[in-house]
C-alpha cells in the first residue's frame, strides 16, 4: 500500500493535527493529575502520619509502671490482667511469650483474689489444669463445667463483660505453677 495524501496514519504519540495534539496533551494531563492524586496522597499520608498506639498497650504501660512502683490497686490489676488476655489470644506470640503472659495473667488473678480468694483460686485452677490433660475429647461435660464455671467465676473479677470475648481465654491462660509470685524472667519479658 503507498502513501498518498489521503491517506490517514493515527499516531497517539505522533499526532498529525492539531486537535489529535490537543486531544493527547488533556488525555497526558488527566492521567498526570489522576497519578498524583492516587498515588500522591498515599505517599503524602506516609509521610505525616503519626504512629497510633494500641489502647490496649497504653493501659498495659499505665498499670505495669503502677504496678512496678508498689501499686495494689485493683484497677491496676485489672488493667493488667484484660491487657495479658488481649496479648494471650493472639497467633504471633512465641511460646515464651505465651508462658510469660500467662504466668502474668495467673499472677494478676492471684492478687485480684485477696488473701481470703487465693487457695480456692489455685485450688480450681488445679482441678482445671488435672480435668484437661485427662480428657479424651473437648465436649467432656466435666471439662465443658468446670471451663465455664472458671470463665462465669473470673470474668467479673477482671472486669469482663459478659460481651468481651477474652473471657473464652481466661482459662486456657491460667497457670497454677508459681502463681504467688512474678519471678524475675516473667518481669524481665513482660514489657513486650
């Protein structure tokens, strides 16, 4: 085929005339604008956002602190104690980790339970611990019982709602081994 005049060759990128010039210079300019207005933004976003801290994380630091400096009240317990929950049910804690924050969360329990608490508070513990490494199956009624009655019994004391979902937690993070006190490796990891 030759090239005569008549003939028409669209370039998008080598316009003949003007209106074709014009037509790609606005088509160049909205995919500029749209550009920097998507991606931009993100980057401006980026740049100025300010690092949010977990709620959970702030009441941790408030009660720890409290607690490390002689606090007993049971505010500060707990605060501590919903915050060692809401670190228990996580996926990406180590296993140390997980020991750590449920001899913490034990611990807490154990102080929230007063002298007059305490011996029953172990004593159930035990009886939770014994009925879990015996059952064949998760639907034992003795095992479904006692679950419950520790998650009914404790929830209150740590101040969980009926609606908050860490009281599923509470016994699968209670820990009767070295309940009467936070040893030295537990003090040491806590601050995560």
């Amino acid at each position: 085929m030759e090239n005569t005049p008549e003939s028409y060759h669209i370039s998008f990128f080598k316009p003949t005339t003007e209106r074709a010039l014009a037509n790609r210079n606005m088509v160049l300019w909205l995919v500029s604008v749209w550009v920097v207005a998507i991606f931009g933004f993100h980057i401006l976003l980026k740049v100025i956002e300010k690092p949010v801290p977990e709620p959970a994380y702030t009441a941790f630091q408030t009660a720890w602190s409290n607690l490390e400096n002689g606090s007993n009240a049971p505010a500060d317990y707990q605060a501590f104690a919903q915050s060692c929950l809401s670190l228990a049910g996580r996926i990406e804690t180590s296993d140390a980790e997980k020991e750590c924050i449920d001899h913490a969360f034990s611990w807490s329990l154990y102080q929230l339970a007063g002298p007059s608490g305490q011996d029953a508070l172990v004593q159930r513990i035990l009886e939770f611990e014994g009925k879990s490494q015996v059952i064949t199956s998760i639907g034992d009624e003795d095992y479904i019982r006692i679950k419950l009655a520790l998650v009914r019994d404790l929830s209150p004391l740590v101040g969980l709602s009926d609606l908050d979902v860490r009281k599923t937690v509470v016994p699968f993070a209670l820990r009767s081994e070295g309940i009467a006190d936070l040893g030295e490796d537990t003090r040491v990891l806590l601050p995560l």
